[in-house]
C-alpha cells in the first residue's frame, strides 16, 4: 500500500508539494483547500500528468478533513504568505489562526501523523501545531533550515563556480531574520569556506541566503517563493518516508540541546520513519553558540505574544 500523503493549502506551495513528490513516486496525494474547487482541479491536472511523469500514485483535491485524517504525512501550508516590506513575525497573528484551527481538525486524525510545517513565522508556528494537537514533537517538525541552507549554498556556488556536489553547509536557528549560517561547517572542494575568500566576503554571502526569501517576495510583490520552499519540504518527506535517516537542519522541539529548551528552533535533525530521530550534535565555535542562543530567545520572544491566544 501507497503512503498517503494529505497537503493543507493548494496554493503555490501546496500545489508545488504536490508536483515535486508525483514526480518522486512518494506516495497517493491529497490536496485540501478552504476553496475546495481550486483544490479539485489542481488535482485533476496533476492526474493528468502523472504518466508523463513516470507516476503512479494518485491525487485527489477537496476540501474535506475527513481525508486528511487518514493521511501518514501531512505538510501544513495554509497561511498568509508575505508581501513587500513584510517580516515573517508581521504575519504572527493572523497565522497564529489559522494554524491553530487546522491543528484542531488534525487532532481528530485516525492516525499518528507526522506533520510538517511550512507556514510562518515558521518556528513558532511548528510550536503551535505541536501544542495544540499534541502529537509526539518527534513527529511534528517545521520546514526551515534546509531550505537557509540550500540557498547559502547557491550564493556560495555563484561566487566560486564550485559544483553543487562540492560544498556542503548548514544553517540553524530561527527561520527569519536571526538564523545562524555554521561558516565553521561549510565547505567548498574540501576547504573551508572562510580559507578561500574573506571573512567579510563569506558573512555577505550568509547575509544574502537570510535575505533571500524577502528578494523574491519584493519581486512577485503579490507572494512569496514556493518552489524552493516545496523542494526543501520533499527532501524532508523523502528521508522519512524512505527512512533515509538523512542529517537535515530544520525546526524542531529542543530539550537541552545545544543548551536550547522548551521551543521549536532550527536544529541538525536525523530525519527517519519515526519522524526526528535525533537531533545530532555538532561542534559549532562559540560565536555560533551564542548566535544560535539569541536566535533561541527571538523565538522565545515570539511564543510568549501568542501564549495567551492558546
């Protein structure tokens, strides 16, 4: 049997979600919308697609949690996306929300789900879907770091010309404007990143991966990017539902780990079939230590406006 794969929200993400893991062969979709109808025919042209593709996994568009209940996976994209001159924590609120009312229909599943989360301010809202549904924080986890990371790396290859299978690198802590790119654990051909250019010259180039989400929302001006976002999401699934057991940054439940508690926070997570299997430890420098605590206390931050709205 198929895994079942449940998407809340079909816009540019969902849909993208969708796209990425039909070609993947992942496992039977589906799609759900407040809009049912956009839901239904976004499916119906992804079926379209999908021996074009290679595929023989279904989908289905809707609007009926029901479905979604009897789902293994479910990636949680519903949510206000960002417009010009937006933070992420602009949208703290009014997501706040709607995340908290789709945790309620999740709470009802059949099954034990492990949910991943895309929404924003990312971290905080994987904290919120975690808390009110109260699944095991193993199995509920937010899209965040890999997708930093990746990015790092683009502006990393654009200014060596090194190929992509040649740099590595991670980033952690909040998904916004305090995370924490590791120049101690980034690499291109072997060297590090900082032996080969500047110091100055590496910290722009993290500078431009935390702001490279908010270049691509100044140019659609009507959204925010989906493409690499629904990429990032189905390298999660993949080592989860493949049990890859793949080291992949992203938002997750700390419990004393790299002296951070009590908060979803962007973390080197061992993603598996149960979801976080560990959370791996890393020698990071004590800059980044430090980094990595006050990006822990902006996420605090954010937790303690929406504490009373539970």
């Amino acid at each position: 049997m198929k895994p079942k794969i449940g998407i809340v929200g079909a816009g540019n993400v969902g849909a993208s979600v969708a796209h990425i893991s039909l070609m993947r062969n992942l496992g039977d979709i589906y799609l759900l919308d407040l809009y049912a109808d956009l839901a239904k025919g976004k499916a119906i042209d992804l079926n379209q697609s999908k021996f074009l593709l290679g595929s023989d996994c279904a989908v289905e568009g809707g609007g009926d949690y029901a479905k979604i209940g009897d789902c293994d996976y479910v990636v949680v994209t519903a949510g206000l996306a960002r417009k010009p001159g937006m933070s992420r924590d602009d949208l703290l609120f009014a997501n706040f929300d709607i995340i908290k009312g789709v945790a309620n229909e999740l709470k009802k599943s059949k099954k034990n789900p492990i949910v991943i989360v895309v929404s924003n301010p990312l971290d905080v809202m994987a904290y919120t879907m975690q808390k009110v549904t109260g699944f095991p924080k193993e199995r509920v986890i937010g899209m965040a770091g890999v997708l930093d990371t990746y990015r790092f790396l683009h502006f990393i290859q654009g200014a060596t010309g090194a190929a992509a299978d040649n740099m590595q690198s991670m980033i952690l802590g909040s998904h916004g404007d305090t995370m924490v790119p590791l120049l101690s654990h980034t690499f291109v051909n072997g060297e590090m990143l900082e032996t080969i250019m500047p110091a100055a010259d590496a910290a722009a180039l993290a500078d431009k991966a935390a702001n490279g989400g908010a270049e691509i929302v100044a140019l659609l001006k009507t959204g925010s990017a989906y493409y690499a976002p629904a990429a990032s999401v189905v390298k999660m699934l993949e080592s989860i539902i493949q049990d890859k057991k793949t080291v992949i940054p992203c938002s997750v439940s700390a419990d004393g780990n790299y002296g951070i508690n009590g908060i979803y926070v962007g973390l080197p997570a061992v993603l598996g079939k149960n979801g976080v299997e560990k959370i791996a430890q890393l020698k990071i420098s004590a800059a980044e230590t430090e980094k990595l605590k006050k990006s822990a206390s902006a996420i605090k931050e954010q937790i303690d406006k929406i504490e009373s709205r539970f």
